[in-house]
C-alpha cells in the first residue's frame, strides 16, 4: 500500500446467528478495519433446543470472546450411566476440575444471550435468508436474499448450520441425507423430578442398543430458585436403519405428542418409562439429524469458509458443537489478523487466512471422524467377541459406549485451549493444545 491510498476495510458477511455466527462477529467486530455484518434467517434470535454441555473447551473459548461470565447452569460434577434396559448403575465420572472450570449443562438460550451482549450495535441483519452465492469477477462475493435483498462482501463466513446454503453454493456436489437418528428435547420443572431422587440433581445417561436418554438439571440452584424457577432437561435420540424410514422433509425443533415419542422408547426400563410418562402434554420438540460425506476442505473459491455445524454436521456427537463452532469463529479472526495486517485486503491476504484457518480446523476434525470410526469398529469388534467372553452383544457395545465416555475423557477436546493452539500455530509447533485447568480464576 502507498501512503496516498486511502485504507478500506474487510468487508466480512457472516450467514447465520448461531454460536458460530455469533462467536466470529464478536471476534471479528474486535479487529481494526474490518466490517461485519451477521444475516441471519430468523426474524428475532431465539436459541431453540434446551440445554447445552459447556466443557472447559467451552469455557476457554467464552472467556477469550469475553462471553463467559453470563453464563451459569448445572455444574456436572457427578455424570452417571446406566443400561438404559435394565436401569442398572453401569459407571459414572466426577469432575476434578477448580469450581469456575466444571463442565456445565446451561439453557442455550443463556449461551445465546452472553453471545448476543457482546456483539456491537448494527451488526446483525434479521430476516435475512440467504437463498445463493455469486462468484464476481472483482473479486467479492455477492450474497443474494429470500426477500430480493442483495450485499457484497470480500469474505463470506458460512456459520449456516447443518443446511447450509452457503455450502450448497461452494460444494454444490455434497448432499445430505438423513442419519437415522430423531432427537426429541423438552425443558420441564425442575421441580417435577423431586419424585427422582436417584436423578434431580445430576446427569444421568441412559444406554440402549440404538440410542440414550439423557436427564439432567441445566440450572445452578445457587441462581435460580428450584422450586419456582427451576428447569431439568430430558433429551432422548433413537437411531432406525434409515432405509426403513421416509423422511420427507427435514424436521428442526417441532412439536412432537407423547405417544409417539414414548412410542420409541418402550424397550427401556421402568425408571425411564416412569420419567418419560411425567413430561406433560405439548413440551417435546423433535429433531431429525442430517449429515453428508466430510469435506476434506473448509474453504471455497479463496473468499468462502464454512464453519461450525456448516462445516462438520457431526450430529450432536461429543458434545460440543458448540464450542467447535466458537472455536472456529475465534480462529477465523486471528487468521484474518494476522494476514490482514491493518492494510487494504487483497486477494491473496484473504487467501491467506482462509488457508491458516483450514489448516488448524480441518485437522482436528479429522481426527474427531477418525476417532467416530474407531469407536464403530470398536463395538463391531467388541459384539464379535461377545459370546466367547460370555456376554451379549449388548453388553458388549454398552461397555465400549461407556468406556468411552468415561475412557481417558478425551482431552484433545474438553481441554483443549484454543487460545493455546493459536500460538502454537504461531510458533510452528503441532500437536496437542491440552492445557490443565489451573485455579487462577
Ligand atoms: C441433538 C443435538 C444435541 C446437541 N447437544 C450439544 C451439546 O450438548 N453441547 C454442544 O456444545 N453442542 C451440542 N450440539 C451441537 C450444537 O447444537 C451445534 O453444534 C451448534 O449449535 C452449532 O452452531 P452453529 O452456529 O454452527 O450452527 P447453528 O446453531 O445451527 O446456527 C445456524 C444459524 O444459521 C441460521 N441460518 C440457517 N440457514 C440460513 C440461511 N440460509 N440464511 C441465513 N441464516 C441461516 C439459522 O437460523 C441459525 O441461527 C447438539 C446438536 C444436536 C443436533
């Protein structure tokens, strides 16, 4: 750049307010001379779902975003896991992490709200569905709307979800079908588990050859008054071989009645069926979960980055697709720092960070599909040998769902600090960024 040239800013367009969305706008907005702007579908931001499992790579990525503080929930101290079938205690993990660092199960729409106070004024468009990309010549992107609206920007951030449009547009070949696998969530009284002794203040899963249900409180009683205020989360999935289902239209967040939901879970114990049969009428939401065949790249046309669940729709797996998608936006900004330099963007600069940002994402998820099969040819190989190790099939696959829950508690995720592997990139270093949680907060 020559002194005459006035400096222009980056123009960023982030599709989609979820916690990607939300994550990359408030790291971006940070930056000096960059422009963002979030358009997101819904007419107002509403997190829909009921709870989410904030880990300490949760809790690493809020804190560097400055969105930590807001958020409160279930500490989830003592996890518990039963055979579903049997109700039987088959292991459970305790948390050893300093009070401020204990894995929690928060309301999502208190993660949405931290978010949303940190994103500047202006920022986000409502009502903004995008409908489809265009390649220009000079070099942007142009961003076309439901309503006829239009914008143009030098970076567009696909933070779109599992359905992104702006993954259609750049990888028009990837499709995605459905996997089988419904989840129905509902929030009810916390309250109403005091029935529960064995499960109203902590989490319990229970396993099934197809599928779980999982019970747990998502609020801190040193916040919320139990009794009054109080909320407890059921969230139940079953898989069916997908070739024995029509799905016609994906299904996101509605309304689902008791008997088809209780429907699905009847091989389940008497516990389960008993807390089951306690969600009132008109409370379960239902979601069918899609995915497509993994990308081997995050980027598209040196100007385009998928991110979050747009990027990798792992379905729910781990845990911690939320944190994934903040992560990633958090990253996003310091390759975008770090290239673009407080100068005028170029192309090559824009190309630039896109690559640094493909090259720590694109690897670790990688490794997480790597670890989903091996975990598969686990239980295959675990099944196999059941009856020679005098157990069913069943027991066979509830031990290796187990142990791998509980196993070495995959440190590569849950602590992983994303703060950490920025600087590690920075110095050139690979592998691990696992960091001890320390008592310095
Ligand atoms: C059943 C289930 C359970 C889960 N449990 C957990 C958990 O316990 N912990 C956890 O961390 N994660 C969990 N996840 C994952 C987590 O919900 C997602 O990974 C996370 O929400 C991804 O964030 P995102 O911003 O990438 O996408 P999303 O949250 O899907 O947000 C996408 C946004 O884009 C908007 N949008 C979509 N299309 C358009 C368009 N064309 N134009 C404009 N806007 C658009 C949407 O309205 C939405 O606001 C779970 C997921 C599932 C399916």
């Amino acid at each position: 750049m020559t002194a005459q040239e006035p400096t222009r800013p980056l123009r960023v367009a982030v599709v989609g307010g979820g916690p990607g969305g939300l994550a990359t706008g408030i790291a971006l907005s940070a930056l000096p001379n960059v422009e963002v702007t979030i358009f997101e579908q819904a007419t107002q931001l509403r997190e829909i779902g009921a709870g989410v499992t904030i880990g300490l790579n949760g809790w690493r990525v809020l804190g560097l975003l400055g969105a930590a503080d807001g958020i409160k929930g279930h500490r989830r101290i003592i996890v518990d896991h039963r055979d579903g079938l049997t109700g039987t205690l088959v292991g459970a993990t305790a948390s050893s992490f300093p009070p401020w660092y204990h894995p929690r199960r928060v309301r999502r729409m208190q993660l949405q709200s931290a978010l949303l106070d940190r994103i500047p004024p202006g920022v986000i468009q409502l009502s903004k569905r995008l409908t489809a990309l265009e390649n220009r010549e000079s070099g942007r992107v142009r961003l076309i709307f439901e309503d006829g609206a239009t914008a143009t920007a030098d970076l567009v951030v696909g933070a779109d979800g599992i359905r992104s449009v702006v993954r259609e547009n750049i990888f028009p070949d990837h499709k995605t079908t459905f996997t089988g696998t419904t989840v129905w969530r509902t929030l009810i009284p916390w309250k109403s588990m005091d029935r529960f002794p064995e499960l109203n203040h902590k989490t319990t899963w229970f396993h099934s050859p197809v599928g779980f249900v999982m019970t747990t409180p998502v609020d801190d009683p040193k916040e919320v008054d139990k009794d009054t205020d109080g909320l407890f989360e059921v969230s139940i999935r079953k898989w069916v071989d997908p070739k024995r289902l029509e799905v016609e239209k994906f299904r996101w967040g509605v309304d689902a009645v008791n008997e088809k939901v209780l429907s699905n879970f009847k091989e389940y114990g008497p516990l389960v069926q008993e807390v089951l049969s306690h969600v009132p009428e008109g409370v379960w939401k239902e979601y069918s979960t899609f995915a497509g065949p993994r990308l081997e790249k995050l980027t598209g046309w040196n100007k385009v980055v998928l991110l979050g669940d747009a990027s990798h729709p792992l379905s729910g797996a781990f845990g911690s697709g939320a944190a994934f998608a903040m992560e990633d936006g958090w990253i996003l900004a310091r390759a975008i720092e770090h290239t673009h330099l407080n100068g005028n963007p170029t192309a090559d600069s824009i190309a630039k960070a896109l690559e640094i940002f493909d090259s720590i994402r694109s690897s670790y998820y990688l490794r997480m599909y790597d670890y989903i099969d091996l975990q598969e040819r686990k239980v295959d190989g675990a099944k196999r040998n059941a009856s020679a190790a005098g157990i069913s099939e069943w027991e066979a696959q509830l031990r290796v769902t187990v142990n791998g829950m509980i196993g070495d508690g995959l440190p590569w995720i849950y602590l992983n600090d994303i703060g950490n592997v920025w600087k590690k990139y920075l110095k050139g270093e690979a592998g691990d960024s696992v960091v001890s949680p320390s008592f310095d907060r």
